[in-house]
C-alpha cells in the first residue's frame, strides 16, 4: 500500500499537489462539462489504463489545468469526422494516465455531478491496483471487481454517448 495518500509505490513516481476546495471544485466542473473519465484497454497485452482527459479551447483554461495537475497536453485544429473544415480556434487535449489518476480524482469527486459516478469506478479500480501491489507478487493483474468496474466505466461512457445521439 502506498505510504502517502498522495505518493506512489511505483518506479514512475508522480506527486500530485494537494488541492485547494477552490481549485477541486472548479477542476470537478470543468472534467464534468469537458472531460472524460475511463479505463481504457490494450487488448493485444491485455492491459487496463485508467485516464483523464479534457479538451478547451481557452488557453486560460489550460493553463489553469496545468498549474493544478501533472498532465500531458497538446494543441490540435479539430475537424469535422471528414476532415473537410476546420475549426478556427486550436483546441487543446490535455491527459492524465495510470494510477495517479485514482489520487487526482479523490480530491474532485466531492464536487462532481455528471461523472460522479464513473470516477468513483476509477478510483476503486486504482486503490485496489494499489493496495494489491500485483507487480511485486506472482498474482494476476486483476481481480473481479477490477474487471466489473472497467466494464461499469465502458458501459456509462457508451450510455452517455447513445443518451446523447438519441436527444438530437
């Protein structure tokens, strides 16, 4: 188990800073209306990967994120799905992966609405991976309940989406 709520027992360690109720909340609002919580997987290796994505196309906001979380970014021209116009405005897709996702979200749930849900899947899934520490012993790499929340975050993501295209 880790020994700090916030630290990792993990070769690629990643501290997170603890957030101000402020900075959570305000994190919380921008994941639900622009974010994505899920776990996604490589199935030629059979590997689950918790993430947390948000795309904005304010730069402020952006540049918000980044002060508050340890996330990858990069900035795009988004198109439509035939690639014929594009959008005048760049839009940045910012990405946090892996377990320190788990520790991100427990310090935003509280104040999460939309994707309360699915993040509190993720979370377990992540504190079970820690607690279990599957790299150290001869184990397989997930348990049932493990399995059960990746399915429960792929079917609340496909849910949401087939919500969406029926209200058009």
């Amino acid at each position: 188990p880790a020994e700090s709520p916030l630290t990792f027992p993990t070769k690629n360690t990643k501290q997170i800073k603890e957030l101000e109720v402020a900075a959570a909340a305000y994190l919380a609002a921008i994941i639900d209306g622009e974010g994505s919580v899920t776990i996604s997987m490589d199935k030629r290796r059979f590997l689950l990967s918790p993430s947390l994505g948000i795309s904005n196309t304010d730069e402020r906001i952006v540049d918000y994120v980044k002060s508050q979380l340890p996330i990858l970014y990069w900035p795009e021209n988004p198109s439509n799905s035939n690639g014929l116009v594009r959008s005048r405005r760049p839009i940045w897709r910012m990405s946090l992966n892996g377990l320190v996702v788990g520790k991100t979200l427990k310090q935003i749930v509280p104040y999460m609405t939309a994707k309360k849900a699915r993040s509190e899947a993720v979370m377990e899934f992540c504190q079970i991976a820690l607690d279990r520490e599957w790299w150290h012993e001869k184990q397989e790499k997930y348990t049932a309940r493990q399995i059960e929340l990746f399915l429960f975050v792929r079917q609340e993501n496909a849910r949401l989406g087939n919500e969406w295209f029926q209200s058009k």
